[in-house]
C-alpha cells in the first residue's frame, strides 16, 4: 500500500497546506480518504483523476472534510459527457459516519440534483463494525469531535498483510486506541498547539502533540503520521513532544508527499 497526502492542513486556506485529504493505493484499489478543499486540484497533481477513485471515506461532516466530494463526483460524471473515452463504468462506494446518507441527499439535492450516472453510487454508513471490499477490508468505530452537531467515525484499513488506521478528527478517545491498535501506520490528527494544551489540558476535539505520542506508544503503531496542522509550533518542537512517548517512526508530511507503508 502507498499513501499519499493530499492536503495536510485545516480549515483555514493556506498555499502549503490544501484542506484534510489523503489517497491510499493498494494492488487493486484507490481509496480517498476525505475531501477537503484543494481535493480535486491536489489528486491531479499526483496524476490522479477523480474517476480513478473506487471508494471514498468521510470521517465527519465539517466543510474542511465533505467541502469537494459533490463536486468530485460531478467531476467524474461530466468527464464521461465531454470525454466519453473517459467514461466511468465502475460502481463507486461511499463510506461515511451515522446518518451520512441524509447529508449526502441535502448536498445532492443542492449541488447535483440529476440522477444521470450510469454507474451506482453505494453509500454505506459505519459505527462500529467491519465489511470486506473485494480484498480490502474496512474496520471502523465512532470517535469524539464534536458530537453535539454530528457523530465521527475513524476508519482501518487491511490489505496486503498491511494495516492502515485514520482518525480523522478527534480528541483522546479510547475507541481510536483500539481501533489502530498494532497499525503499520496511523495518520492522526495532531491539531492542538503545545502552549494551547500546557495551558488547559485536553482538547475534546482535537489532538495535542504529547497525547498523539501516547497514542502511538499505546497502539504499537510503526509509523505515525500527522494531519491537521496549524503550523503554530515548528517540526522540531512537535518531535521532542511526541518524541517524549513515542520513538517510532515520525513523520510530518508535505501536500503531495508519498509514504510507503
């Protein structure tokens, strides 16, 4: 398998950081994993195409997360009009949190309303559970962000004799220790600056540098990765924070940036 960060950073526009979105190639499948804002300009630069996509996962409904996936798949289906060489044939899956097929409707209804594909969309949504795609298998679980407005999910992937775990947004969560526990690589949110969590703790949102090492630590994890970023404190200080729990393999990525795993 082979991830690739498409965009890094958050909400707020920023010409290094394209908004949370990421790729994950295995033999047989590509993968996406959020669509941010820059998602589709970013899959391009990698040599990507948006109907290159064989399933989408959504871990929340924050605009820095769903903002392009109506316009993706808009993309994919007037590419096969102007370009019929083009033409999507395969059936697209769509992973998202509990009650995602609602929003997905309000979006359709809005942005895209015709129902011309002459592919089928499937949209799943996920708690706790775990289904095979072909040879990929999907694990997932319900993690905290902000629950009052929506519910969240983080998402495990298996292929290959590889395991991949993405938290999405979330704040220390115990779920999302179970979930990567043992992952070949956890790409996690790693949000809360170091000054803002020495001086009030704990985030319920988002996640400080010193609880992602524990996180990495806890879960056994190879390779640890870090999405989400402000930028307010440099690489260096983030490493020794992380760096006090977690001695495994540490990397804070670049938009575009290629991780074997």
């Amino acid at each position: 398998m082979k991830l690739t960060i498409i965009g890094s950073g958050t909400a707020i526009a920023k010409k290094e950081r394209r908004g949370p979105s990421f790729l994950l190639e295995t033999d047989s499948q590509k993968l996406l994993f959020d669509c941010g804002w820059g998602c589709l300009s970013g899959l391009l630069e990698t040599g990507i195409e948006a109907g290159d996509i064989d399933q989408i996962f959504i871990s929340h409904s924050h605009a820095d997360h769903l903002g392009q996936l109506i316009p993706l798949l808009h993309s994919i289906f007037n590419t096969g009009v102007y370009f019929p060489q083009k033409s999507r044939k395969k059936d697209l899956i769509i992973h998202g949190y509990k009650g995602f097929t609602n929003d997905y409707e309000q979006l359709r209804k809005i942005m895209f309303p015709e129902r011309v594909e002459p592919y089928k969309i499937e949209i799943i949504e996920h708690t706790n559970d775990q289904n095979k795609f072909n040879d990929v298998l999907v694990k997932s679980t319900e993690v905290t962000h902000v629950p009052q407005y929506f519910p969240s999910v983080a998402y495990r992937i298996e292929n290959e004799g590889k395991s991949f775990t993405y938290s999405g947004d979330c704040g220390q969560n115990s779920n999302l220790i179970n979930l990567a526990k043992d992952s070949d690589l956890l790409l996690v949110d790693c949000s809360v600056p170091i000054t803002g969590f020495e001086k009030f703790g704990s985030f319920a949102n988002h996640l400080s540098p010193l609880e992602v090492g524990k996180i990495g630590k806890e879960c056994n994890v190879k390779h640890l990765v870090l999405f989400h970023l402000y930028d307010q404190d440099t690489g260096e200080e983030i490493k020794n924070e992380i760096g006090k729990n977690y001695s495994g393999d540490l990397i804070i990525p670049s938009d575009l940036q290629q991780i074997p795993l």
